[in-house]
C-alpha cells in the first residue's frame, strides 16, 4: 500500500465533510446529510448484505467493489457526526499488536 492510498481516506473524510451544505439536489452525500443517520444507517445495511453476498460468491470484483461501498457509508456516518478517517485510524493504532481476545476484555471491564 502507498502513502497515497492510505490518503484517500483522510481525503474522502474531507470531501464529506465538505458536503454537509451542499445542496442535495447535485450531491448523494448532502442528499444522505438531509435525510440523517437513519438514512445512512440503513445504507450501511445495504452495503454490509451485499459485502456478504459479494464473498459468499467470490468475485473478487464484486468483494473489492461493495467493500468500498460499505467503507464510503462508514465514513459518510462518521462525518455526519463530525469525526472522521483520523479518529477510526487512530483506535486501530491503539489496538495494533493487542490480541483481540484482550481487547474486547478491555471494553468489557471499562
């Protein structure tokens, strides 16, 4: 993975907040912003069924393709409530080189 590839998140997390006052009628983003979090809730529960139905087939494609699609409604939830790439970015930083088993007991006991 390149520098720049690991940008784009930090770059769609400012192309998305940039939208927050578009107008809904030329962006799908400000269009998600007006509707609010059930709107895009329910577009990450779209996006999720067809990341599974996608790797339940095996077309790399299509796994490739509705992963992005799932990860743009992440990060269009994350800046409807003004965070962004850095934050999620950051936890995974905080969780790197920790069992899974031990972090998930961390959040337990907190």
């Amino acid at each position: 993975m390149s520098t720049e590839d690991g940008d784009v998140l930090f770059r769609l997390s400012e192309t998305l907040a940039s939208r927050r006052n578009a107008d809904p009628e030329k962006s799908y983003t400000a269009r998600l912003f007006a509707k609010g979090p059930d709107s895009i809730l329910k577009k990450i529960g779209e996006e999720g069924a067809e990341l599974i139905m996608a790797a339940k087939d095996g077309e790399r494609a299509n796994i490739v393709h509705e992963s992005a699609d799932l990860i743009y409604h992440i990060m269009a939830l994350l800046s409807f409530y003004g965070m962004g790439a850095g934050e999620v970015l950051g936890e995974l930083r905080r969780r790197e080189g920790t069992s899974g088993i031990d972090e998930k007991k961390s959040r337990v006991a907190q």
